[in-house]
C-alpha cells in the first residue's frame, strides 16, 4: 500500500510520466506541469528521491532503473487513457449511439 500512497499523491505519476524520457530539470517540470507549484513540485521530488524511483542527476533529475520499470508499467495505463478520451470524444459527439 504504500506504493499506492506515494504514486495517488497529486502530480506524483505525472512527474515520473515527464521523466520517461530523460532528465529534466525543477524549472523543465514545472513548465511541463502546469497548474503544478513549486512547492508542491520539490515535495513531490523528495519523496520519489527517498524511495529510490528518481535520483538528482547533473541534468536534475532522473528515473532510477526502479523507476524506469514503473515507467514501463505505465504505457499500458496510457494506451487505456488514450481509448477512453476516444471513447468519451464519440460519446460527446454522438451521446445516443454509446
């Protein structure tokens, strides 16, 4: 469960999904986040930073290999959000036929 409460934290799984493909910097996510603080944001990064998922690199931070595997977990949830947004989409255009 723990797992859980760490990743249903707000903007926790965003943060990560950001980091899939490289390091990036504080002021790189919080331009990528909007909506997210900079409070919130260095929260976020001490906490994925103490349970090993991400590490500060020379380029800010970066996913850990832990990480890296939970960001592989991560592509089937973004595939079912893709084809629920098209779901939701059809469903708005056509309300009758779904």
């Amino acid at each position: 469960m723990a797992a859980m409460d760490l990743f249903g934290r707000r903007w926790a799984l965003r943060i990560l999904w950001e980091l899939r493909a490289g390091p990036l910097g504080a002021r790189t996510l919080l331009a990528r986040c909007e909506g997210l603080s900079s409070s919130v944001l260095y929260q976020r990064l001490r906490e994925l930073t103490s349970s090993g998922i991400i590490a500060p690199s020379a380029d800010g931070y970066e996913l850990t290999r832990l990480g890296a595997a939970l960001g592989h977990a991560l592509q089937p949830l973004n595939e079912w959000a893709i084809t629920w947004m098209q779901v939701q989409e059809q469903h708005d255009q056509n309300p009758a036929e779904a």
